[in-house]
C-alpha cells in the first residue's frame, strides 16, 4: 500500500492518524537499500531520519499540523544540509556543512523529513548523474540506462518509490530532463521563485530549485512548501496570491497552445521520431481537451550567448569554492572556459536579458503556452560518456538536449510531463512553458491533462536489485 502513496497522501494519512512518520519512514529506508543497486543516492540518513520521524509522531499526537508533518522527502546533493558534506559530485576536502540551504530550511519547517541527498553529476553539468567519484544513478525503467541529468538521483528516487517526490535543480533542464527520461512530472520554477541561499545568484541567475514527483498535485505541494526568498537572495518575488496546491485543481480555461520543434540558433534540432509523434500526440490530447493547438515557434535570437558566460563562470565559482577539488578533465575544462571568458561576458550576458525577453516573449502575443518536446533523445546508456572528452560530452548534451535551457536563460517557468513510451520502454517527456511567473497556468493546464492521461498511476517495471551487478 506504502509504495504508491503520494506526497499528499502520505500528508493526508499522517494527519488522521491512519499511518506513523515512523512507518513511512521505515519504508523509505528499507526500499532504499533494498533499490541501492539504483545508484540514487549519496547520503541515506537512517538514524537521523528515524529519530525525526518518532519526533514527528510525536507532535502529530499533540495535534500539530503542518503541510508535510513526518513525510520523508530527498534532497540533491548540490544542496546543504547541516551535519553534511556538498561536493556536488567532485572529490575534494569536503566539511560537514554547518547550516541549511534556505529552501531545506523550508522542508523541515514544513514538517518534511530529508532521508538522503540524491546522486548527481560534476557540478550539474551534464544530463547523466554519474562522476567517477561517487558512482552513477540508473533509470529504474531500466537499470543499464541514464535516469538523465544533473537531478538523476532525484527523479530515479521517485520513480523507484522510495520517496513519494524529491527536490532537484535546474541550470539548463536538469529537473526537466530526468523527470522526462522517468516518466515524472519536474517543474522549473521562475527565476527567484525558491531561494537558492547560501547561493545569492546561483550560476548567476541559471539555476532554480523545484520538484520531481509523481502527480502534478504533488508538485504543486511541494513547489508551495519551497517557495520563498531569503532576504539575500539576488531575486526575490512576492509569494503567489493562490496557493500552485489550488492552480491544480484548478481548470485552466480554454487556452492558444503552440506546438514548436524549433532549437535556438546554432543547436542540433533532429528531434528522435518517437519523441515527435509523443508530442504530437499530447498537442491533438490538448486540441481534444478544447484547447486551440497549432504550430508556432519562439524567436530565440542569440539566446545561447546568455546561457555559456552563466554556465561557464558558474563552474568555475563552484570549483573554486571547494578546498582540494579534483574534478574530471572535462569540468576542469568547463571552468578554465569560465575563468578566461565566461567571467569576462558576464556583463554582455546581463544586458542582452531584456531584450532577449522581448525578443522570445513575443511567441505570448498569440499563445498563452508553448508546447515542445523535453529532450530531442532517449536516455544513453548509463557510462556512454565514461572519460569522453569535454567536447565529445558537450555534443552530445546539446543533440539530446536543446529545448530545455533557453528557459534558463529567460528565467521562465518550465515544467516537463510524460507523453508516453518509447518501443524500448523508457519514458518520453513533453515540455510546457510559459511566460514570466505563470507556474500556476502551466500547473493548471498539466493538471487537465493529467486528469484524461493518467501518468500518475503509472510504476516504473522494478526488478528487486539488490547489487550492483543485477543492475546491468
């Protein structure tokens, strides 16, 4: 029964007293570990999450109420959290941390229990979860493949069962992308919606936090309990008027979707045949639905010119940050690109926002959601990219890749949802997005489709792995 509760579920149970923090909890772990073959996670907190589990039923006997009161949720190791280690994936002389990232403070002021931080790649970069220090995480669909990137570990942690939903981060779609390549729904949330801090500008305005979960009614819970600023935070935004709980159970009104298979200028834009007839079979869902569908394309100008000086200069921050690091060749080469360039176009990058917004904002005039795919490719198999070279693994991150990160650059909510299976049985996502600070709209909207596609019941086909060699 455990395994295919929600977040909002396991909310809704533990409140009534129809279930423990401590059962859920025990769960968790024990599936955890009985899955560790999957490579998820990092960081389990066994100990620590039971004891703040019997704490939490504690204060449900007392009759204490909050959002996510004793549900055990996981966090991406980029995070911090206090009495933890963040190498982000990278060797090095890491120390415990000694507080928590503003949006975990959140979580456990919410009630939520962190049983562990997620598996990642270096420094977020790529759409795999694997680095040669700290292992790689495997698509539960199937084990010899990639659950994708850089919030693999997440999205596999969901789609396995072992958390009912999980924080991930996104730079330039790596909430997206493993929530595609997983069958999960992953929001990107506009830019200053979740605080980054300690991070006042995370990869200097790229990088936001949101959720991967199973339903778009978890997601919406779970982006409610992240939202916030610190008073730090570079971008900050009033909270939302409407609770993004409500936007999904919310009808959205008949709204103009435009369809567009259209990559940003200079990137690859073969689009793999399954994935195409996938969204095209979501846009005439959405056509069905009342919705007018028809095809249309954003003018991306030059948008990649916002996107290498931030990605660039944002490695080369993180690395430096981190005493002793030892990352792989490719990284390194990443954050040489940033010091020697990146940094220097920083400033260009930052003028050319508001014109890009005009630019790319124009597609609004006549739509009020565009419809894409999430990702151009499949997953590649978990160690494709073992010890490629950085411009080998840049290629083809940017062949699989291309419809994400624009939505980085721009700072606008994203949101990927399944649109069905590939021959081989690994899931296909198709992408929403929308304009300045419209998280509830394509909530809203993906909530419908939800509702006639029914993604949510959906299980990934587990085998009971229990080593590493069965997940081959």
């Amino acid at each position: 029964m455990l395994d295919g509760l929600g977040l909002a579920a396991q909310a809704e149970l533990l409140a009534l007293g129809e279930l423990s923090a401590g059962e859920l909890v025990a769960h968790s772990l024990e599936r955890i570990d009985r899955l560790r073959s999957l490579g998820a996670f990092r960081v389990v907190r066994a100990e620590a999450a039971l004891a703040e589990a019997a704490e939490a039923d504690r204060r449900l006997r007392a009759g204490e109420r909050l959002p996510l009161l004793g549900v055990p949720v996981a966090i991406k190791d980029d995070t911090d959290l206090a009495g933890e280690t963040t190498p982000f994936a990278v060797p090095g002389d890491h120390r415990p941390k000694a507080a928590d990232a503003e949006h975990v403070r959140r979580l456990r002021a919410a009630g939520a229990i962190i049983v562990g931080k997620t598996t990642t790649c270096e420094i977020g970069l790529w759409p795999f979860s694997e680095s040669p220090g700290f292992g790689a995480a495997r698509n539960p669909w199937n084990p010899a493949y990639s659950p994708g990137g850089s919030s693999g570990g997440s999205a596999a942690a969901v789609a396995a069962g072992m958390v009912a939903a999980a924080v991930g981060s996104d730079g330039a779609g790596s909430i997206r992308i493993p929530a595609a390549w997983t069958g999960l729904v992953g929001i990107k949330p506009q830019r200053g919606r979740v605080s980054g801090f300690p991070h006042r500008d995370p990869f200097h305005g790229l990088t936001v936090w949101g959720p991967l979960a199973r339903s778009v009614a978890d997601a919406a819970l779970l982006l409610d309990v992240l939202t916030g600023s610190h008073p730090e935070d570079a971008h900050r935004l009033a909270p939302p008027v409407v609770p993004f709980a409500e936007a999904a159970r919310r009808d959205p009104g008949r709204l103009r979707i435009a369809v567009s298979f259209r990559t940003a200028f200079g990137v690859p834009g073969r689009v793999d045949p399954q994935i195409r007839a996938a969204v095209e079979r979501i846009a005439r869902r959405l056509a069905d639905l009342g919705h007018k569908v028809f095809p249309a394309d954003p003018d991306y100008g030059l948008v990649g010119l916002g996107l290498i000086p931030r990605g660039t200069a944002g490695v080369a921050d993180w690395l430096e940050s981190m005493p002793g690091a030892s990352p792989e060749p490719r990284t390194e080469v990443e954050a040489r690109i940033g010091r020697l360039l990146g940094r220097r176009l920083l400033p260009l990058a930052r003028r050319m926002d508001p014109a890009l917004r005009r630019r790319v904002g124009r597609i609004f005039q006549v739509a009020d959601v565009v419809l894409t795919p999430t990702t151009a490719l499949p997953p590649p198999r978990v160690g494709a990219y073992d010890g490629a070279t950085w411009r080998r693994t840049q290629s083809a991150a940017a062949a699989a890749c291309p419809y994400a990160w624009p939505w980085n650059v721009l700072g606008w909510p994203a949101m990927s949802v399944p649109a069905g299976m590939t021959a081989e049985g690994l899931p296909i996502g198709a992408q929403l997005l929308a304009h300045d600070s419209e998280e509830a709209l394509l909530i809203s909207l993906a909530a419908q489709l939800e509702a006639v596609e029914g993604w949510h019941e959906r299980r990934a086909p587990l085998k009971e792995l229990s080593s590493p060699e069965g997940a081959q």
